[in-house]
C-alpha cells in the first residue's frame, strides 16, 4: 500500500508529519491492505493560520483499490492528527460496506 501525503501552504509537510500520517494509517487500515494499492491524503487548514482553536484541519483521504474506482471520504478537526484519524476511521467504515457487500475482506 503505497502513501502519497500532499499539504497546502498553510501547513508544514515536514517528514516527521508524514511519517505520522503513514503510521496511523497502515496501523487504521491493516486488514484492507491487500486491496488498497494507493492511498492519497490532502492536508489543508481550511482557516489558514492566522485563527487558532477552530475546528479547521480537513483531512481528504482517497483510496484507490485494486480494480475498482477510487473511493474518498474526509474529516475536520482540532488537530491535523485527529483529522487523519477520523478520515482513516471513516474510511475503515466505507470500506467495510464496499467489500463486505463483495465478501471480500
């Protein structure tokens, strides 16, 4: 499972946040790891940085599954870290629909 992290300008996409993305993910998203061949997340801070305390980090995460079309969920949060959580559990939820309904997972 391959992890593409992208920020926008209002967001540091230094190495240890990436690392931290691809860590919660591989850990959220284990069991599907054989269907997902691609993960793309988009970091963006929908407020910019001149307001603090909002609920304002958006995390888009798409996944791209083998043979399927791409499928997409996304969370706002305090935090860049929750926000990637919440997407990867919402992803986990969609994915659970999607390949339970082919009884592949």
């Amino acid at each position: 499972m391959q992890i593409q992290v992208n920020t926008d300008k209002n967001i540091s996409g230094h190495e240890a946040l990436a690392q931290n993305v691809e860590d919660t993910l591989h850990q959220v998203l284990a069991r599907f790891a054989d269907h997902i061949t691609r993960l793309e997340v988009h970091l963006s801070d929908e407020d910019s940085t001149s307001k603090t305390g909002t609920i304002d980090k958006r995390c888009l995460l798409e996944a791209r599954l083998a043979g399927r079309e791409p499928t997409a969920v996304s969370d706002l949060a305090r935090t860049t870290e929750q926000a990637v959580t919440g997407a990867a559990h919402k992803m986990v939820s969609l994915l659970d629909s999607e390949l339970g309904k082919l009884g592949r997972h």
